[in-house]
C-alpha cells in the first residue's frame, strides 16, 4: 500500500468532485493512463467495470441541459462543419 501525500490526495479528491469519481477511481486512471504511455500492458481483468447509476445519469444529464447553448449553429451546420474536408 502506497500513502499519498496530503497534496496528492487532496487534488485527486477535487478532481473527483468535478467528474463524480472518488479518489481512488481517479487516482486509478491516471495510473493506468500513465501505463498505457509507457508501454505497460494491463490485463483486462484489471480494468474496473463499473455498474451504471440511473439516478447518476439524470443528474449529469441535469446538469449538462440546464447550461446555456453557447454555440448558435444549427445541429446540421455543426456536422457539416465537423465532418468538411476543411483545415
């Protein structure tokens, strides 16, 4: 077992407040992405599966709705945008 630092545990923990993750899920996928990086291969067994919340859903889908549309484009000028051969 690894002690963290109050700093480390302290920015994972906000990191978690902001994407709904506890520390340790945090913690883990950014060990796991910095293995990816360096050529680690994980067993897929290790990946965590984890279950879907429906109430957890409605609330970020909540929370996601009730922000301002920011883009005026219309659905179809965005995807023709998105998907032109333009630079």
């Amino acid at each position: 077992m690894t002690t963290l630092s109050p700093e480390t545990e302290r920015l994972a923990r906000l990191v978690g407040a902001q994407t709904g993750k506890t520390a340790e899920e945090v913690i883990r996928a950014a060990v796991e992405a910095h293995a990816r990086i360096a050529g680690v291969e994980i067993p897929e067994a290790a990946h965590s599966r984890m279950e879907i919340d429906p109430a957890r859903v409605r609330e970020i889908t909540g929370r996601v709705t009730s922000r301002p549309l920011l883009d005026k484009r219309s659905p179809r000028d965005i995807l023709d945008e998105a998907w032109s051969h333009r630079g």
